[in-house]
C-alpha cells in the first residue's frame, strides 16, 4: 500500500495503528521525501542520505538488527556516518551493530552516534536494573522468553539542549523520558519526534516505569508544533503528512496533557487524596474520538497517577497507607472476618458478577493472601483478573491482569 495512502486512512480512524504494528510491515525503507527513508518495526528507523553519506534516526529493536541493516544497505549503499537515538529505549538503540562492524570491515570510521547526555546514565541504570527490567517488560508485553540486553552501544557524542549532528537538528525535550532528542531535517521540513507522539496517549503513566513529564512534554508538543514541518515521522506509528495534520495532532495532545495536569494539581492543592483525584480527573471530553489519542497502551488513569508521584511524592493521603500491615496480614484480618479466606472468594465472584470488577480483584487478591496455597482460591483469582484483562483497553492493564490470571492458573494446576 502507499504510504500516504496508509497514512491517510490512519489519520481518519479508518485503519487503527498502533505501537507494536504498522500497517506496512516488510517494506523496508520507504523513500518519504528526497533523499528521507522510513523504515517500519518496534521502533522505527529514519534514514536520511545525501553528499556520499547516510544517517539514521533511532536503530531498532535488540531482535531486528540483521534485517534492519539490510533494509538500510538496499536503499542506500553510502556509509552511514551519523546515528542519533531519539532517546534510550532498547528499541531505538539497538542496532548499531552491523554498521560498526561493516565500517571496521571496510577499514573506515565507525558510525558517530549522538544522544542527550542522561542516555549513558540510562544505560547504566539498566544495567544496574537488568533483572527488574526483564520481569516488568515480560509482564506488560507477555513474553515470557523476553532478556534485557546487557551490553549497549553508548554515545559518543552528548549534548544538553541544542546539537547538529549530521543532517538532523536537535534540540532536549522531556515527556516519556528525560533524555529525548528531538529530530528536524529542515531542507526537507521533516519533523522526527521519537516517541513524543505514537498515535496514542502520551505514554505519561506507565505503572512499571520510571518517573515521566507531562507538563515538558506538552511544552515539546507546542514547542516541535512552531517547526512548521511538512512531515512528520515518529518512531512509532504511521507518518502525517500536511502542516495542517501536524500542527493539529501536536497541539491537540499537548492540549489533552495540559487538561489532566491542571485538574490534577487543583484538586492537589485542595487537599485531596489521591484516590478522589483518580475517580475524578477525566481527559477533553472532546478530544475523545481523535485517532491519535485513544488510550490502548497508557491510558489516564495512570498518567495522573504519575502527576500525583511527579508532585506530591508517593504518600496518597490515606494515612493507613504511609506505614501499612503487611498484604497477607490484612487479608488474613479480613478473612477472618469474613469467616475464613473461601467467604473472601467467593465475595469476589459475587462483585464479578455484579460488575464491579474492581472490587472483585481486590477480593480476590485478599483471598489468595489469606490463603496461598489453596487451588481454588487460585482458580478464583484466575477467572476475576482474566475477566479484568478483557475488559481492559490499554496493554499496560491488559499485560498485569493477564500475568495476574496466568500466576492463579498455574498454582491452581
């Protein structure tokens, strides 16, 4: 299909695109604009060539190295010079590889790679992390067999705010992290903004990760939107093309960012518990239908969550909270209660069937507290957060539940 087209069909909601797919998988790279590549995977890449050399924004996945190369070296045959990571997750930084070692073959300088200066800092603290890193990205994307890397191809060229690296203008913005480099080719007006935008959410909230920065990253959003560019190419999701599309994707989200942050803060400095402000705090009710910000990997609820932690620390006013009894001494207390850990469990199904499937996990993580190593408690749990991964949209829901389903099932047999 061609790319416009695609691009078009994302931009009026008649394809669905996401961050783990693309509706242009195996093409390898797509000539977008004179002498601008783009490159579909976990992680796109941009190439861009001119004057005898190549350059690459972001380089994959730790998966995909080979084929990426080779999709590069059948578009353009120039040595690739400058590599950028728009910042340091494992799939944008992975594929250096086969390009250093084709430049050593050849006897010629390897690949410049330049990032924001907090990526060697990142790289470290997944070394540092690898085990804990392993385990919450097996759990948010089930995959079971999924390794952490141990090894990274650190940057040899680090800036703080504003850098020229090849053909590609950068400039420091926060959001999903806080080491993003932001792309912009200006001969071809080609906006490059990493993972600032993936059709979908911001990924502001992410309940396994590290802090993230909603208000820097509405501030980048406005700030990538004054470019003016005529292309935009994230690195992940389908491209926009039009100045129009842009500029309306762009501030639209950061206007969709803007609105949780404000309500959130005002009910912070009111006093309230965080509880309250998870019930209360909704996005636009009329950004809702943009294809661009519906909540199938992050969602609000967790990005205010995040708003809460960024600005009002980890304690959520509930002052049974700041020094709680031990998960498995309260469900015992409340088991006891209740006449024993089964009266738990089966208080869960009820609240299932009625439809509060929140209270029914609540329950039903009680019951197999109380009750470790009872089979049917388990089976129990199972069926309730089973019930609550179906009922989910975002992935990162989806992938707790479900590993939470999978734990029951396997004690349970």
């Amino acid at each position: 299909m061609d790319i416009v087209k695609y691009a078009d069909q994302v931009w009026s909601g008649a394809v669905t695109d996401s961050i783990v797919q693309v509706g242009l998988p195996g093409s390898g790279v797509i000539e977008v604009a004179d002498g601008v590549g783009f490159r579909t995977g976990f992680g796109h890449t941009i190439v861009v060539r001119g004057e005898g050399e190549a350059a690459l924004f972001d380089t994959g996945n730790h998966f995909d190295t080979v084929r990426l190369h080779q999709d590069v070296r059948k578009w353009t045959a120039d040595p690739v010079t400058t590599v950028v990571y728009s910042h340091g997750h494992i799939d944008h930084v992975s594929g250096v590889g086969p390009f250093d070692a084709e430049a050593d073959a050849a006897g010629r300088p390897r690949p410049v790679v330049a990032a924001h200066e907090a990526v060697a800092a990142r790289f470290d603290r997944y070394l540092m992390t690898r085990g804990y890193n392993a385990v919450i990205n097996r759990r948010q994307f089930q995959l079971d067999e999924l390794s952490w890397p141990s090894e990274f191809r650190y940057p040899d060229v680090e800036y703080r705010s504003t850098l020229t690296a090849g053909p590609f203008e950068l400039f420091h913005g926060k959001g999903e992290t806080d080491d993003a480099s932001i792309g912009f080719v200006p001969e071809q007006r080609v906006l490059l903004p990493g993972d600032l935008f993936i059709w979908l959410t911001p990924n502001c909230g992410n309940p396994q990760k590290v802090q993230r920065y909603p208000r820097e990253w509405a501030i980048a959003l406005r700030r990538m939107a004054a470019l003016n560019a005529e292309i935009m190419l994230p690195s992940h999701g389908a491209p926009v093309f039009g100045a129009d599309r842009i500029e309306q994707a762009l501030i639209e989200t950061a206007e969709w960012l803007e609105s949780l942050i404000e309500q959130t803060l005002a009910m912070l400095n009111e006093g309230a518990r965080l509880d309250a402000v998870v019930q209360e705090v909704k996005p636009p009710a009329h950004l809702a239908g943009r294809p661009y910000l519906r909540p199938h990997y992050d969602e609000p609820e967790f990005i205010v969550r995040n708003i809460w932690r960024l600005y009002g620390g980890w304690y959520d006013g509930n002052p049974a909270n700041l020094k709680p009894a031990p998960d498995a001494v309260l469900a015992g207390a409340v088991a006891e209660l209740a006449g024993g850990a089964g009266k738990v469990g089966e208080a869960a199904l009820r609240a299932l069937e009625a439809g509060d499937r929140r209270l029914a996990g609540h329950l039903a993580e009680m019951a197999v507290q109380a009750a470790p190593d009872d089979a049917g408690l388990h089976r129990i749990r199972a069926e309730v957060f089973a019930a609550r991964a179906r009922s989910e949209a975002s992935l990162m829901a989806k992938g707790v539940f479900t590993w939470a389903a999978n734990e029951s099932r396997k004690r349970s047999e």
